[in-house]
C-alpha cells in the first residue's frame, strides 16, 4: 500500500512540477490557505515560539510575522518539490553562492571544513553547492520512516553531486574521504534539536534557555577543522544568495563552547532581521533547562 501511495504521490508531482516555477508559485499561494487557515499547521507551535521569543511585540506583529512565515513556508514546498526538474544553471541563478572561493583556497591548503546551515531561507536547495567548488560537500540528514519517499528526498539533495549522509554515517564518511586525502566540507544544520539525554550545554537564544547540538564544536576541535558559516538571505521570491563567513579556522585556539555560541549569534541576527524565514513551526524547545543544568 505504501509503495501504490508513492507512485500516486510522485506521479502526481512529477507532472505538476513541469511547470515554470512562477506557475508553481500560484500553488503555493493556494496551499497557503490551508497551512495557515483552514486547519492550518501547527498554529499553536509558531504563535508560542513567536511569543517567547519576541516578548516586545505586539500580538498584530506576531500575527503578520506568522502570516509571512506561512507564505515563505509553502514557497519552500513547492521549491523543494521543483528540484525533480528543474536545471543546474537554473538552480544557480536562483541559488547564487557569492563567494565559494573560500572553499576552493582551503582545499589548496589542504584543509577540510565544516559549514555551518539553519533552517532558515531555504535550505534544500543546498544541493547545488557541490557545482560551486572543487571541495567535496557533505550535507546531513535526518532519514525519513517511509523509505519509499525517504529514497526519493536522497535522489534531490544529491541530484548535482552533493554526497549526501544521515548523521549517524558523518563521521564515518569524512574520515573516509580523510584517510583518501580528499577535502570536504560538512555542510551541518546549527540549530537542530539534541535528543534529551544528549544535551550537554544550554545558551540564551532567542531570549530563552535553549538546548544545543555540539556535533559541530566536538567536530570541529576533535579534526581541527575550519568552521565557516553558510548565511542564506532571501533576496526575492524564489531568489536567494548565499554569503560564506569565516567563522574560524583556528576552533582549538577558542575556548569551550565559544564557536557554538558564535554560530548561533549569527543566526540569530539573521533571525530578528527577518524573522519570517526561520521554520517557526520546528519544536525547536521543546525540552525544559532545569535548575542547576548549565
């Protein structure tokens, strides 16, 4: 049943997705209106994780940011979708890396890196960046429970040559390209949700206690790795550039917990400039700080 659901569903995208993504965009205002009204998705969710974050703003501000939110959400639904067919020198001008330079210069040093990702703009479209630099780019990922459309999410984020890796392989797949002398850069999302029992420290983001995902710090000090920051800024609709900033190339040189403290400062700035693009609906708290954890 679940592969005769498969083939209904990508049949049926395969066809739609045909269309110019202008086309396409008309959908993604229709959907709309289901996410954000009739019954809408995770409504609840967004408005506390707006509320506690923003305590200064008024409800009618909150709501036009939902509201925004919900239009970039359904924007980034039908983009993602658009990856089945749509063309690398599309998808480069629409997906501009402004200065994948810096990735080439660390691979002539030898140097292999960890770039740092968030949910925010649009992340999927990521695949393309291994068309940008001789590096080899490693993206992480979290499998889905339906392999049928799990193998199908792997075939887009690894259509343009991205090695693509679920989290429990990352190391195992930069140490073999490691031990092969070949660079890479570990394309990691910073602001995932650690499992409880993995929590190890809490930082104040977004003005609450949050937990955070040490994968990239204990990488990045364990290999000596360069740490770069992939900021992603929505220039319009179906448009985005993407600004590589070097967070370190020293991590060993900072002190515990500093590097992870610097990526989410980023983010975070990024987040209060345009608070829209960040995927509000992500139950980014739902665990607790208790008292006397750090």
């Amino acid at each position: 049943m679940k592969l005769l659901q498969y083939y209904l569903v990508y049949l049926f995208v395969w066809v739609i997705t045909l269309l110019p993504l202008r086309i396409l965009f008309l959908f993604s205002d229709l959907a709309y209106l289901f996410v954000a009204i009739f019954p809408g998705y995770r409504k609840e969710v967004v408005m506390k994780n707006l509320r506690n974050s923003f305590p200064e703003r008024s409800e009618k501000e909150l709501r036009s940011i939902m509201r925004k939110f919900y239009l970039h959400l359904t924007d980034i639904l039908v983009e993602s979708l658009k990856l089945i067919h749509i063309s690398k020198s599309q998808l480069r001008r629409r997906y501009y890396l402004s200065n994948p330079g810096i990735l080439d210069r660390l691979k002539d040093e030898g140097r292999s890196s960890i770039a740092v990702f968030s949910h925010y703009a649009n992340w999927e479209w990521a695949t393309i960046f291994q068309d940008y630099t001789k590096n080899r780019i490693i993206a992480v990922y979290k499998p889905l429970g339906n392999t049928y459309f799990d193998s199908l999410i792997h075939k887009l984020r690894s259509r343009f040559g991205t090695t693509l890796v679920s989290m429990q392989n990352t190391l195992r797949t930069f140490l073999e390209f490691r031990n092969n002398g070949i660079c890479s850069s570990t394309l990691l999302l910073g602001d995932q949700t650690p499992a409880k029992k993995d929590i190890k420290y809490w930082t104040r983001f977004l003005n609450q206690d949050t937990s955070v995902f040490m994968g990239i710090e204990k990488m990045a000090r364990k290999y000596d790795l360069a740490v770069l920051y992939f900021k992603v800024s929505k220039v319009k609709r179906g448009y985005y550039q993407i600004d590589i900033e070097l967070l370190t190339e020293d991590p060993l040189s900072l002190k515990e917990y500093e590097l992870t403290d610097m990526h989410l400062k980023k983010l975070e700035e990024q987040i209060i400039e345009r608070p829209e693009l960040w995927l509000w609906s992500h139950k980014r708290w739902k665990h607790k700080k208790k008292a006397g954890n750090d």
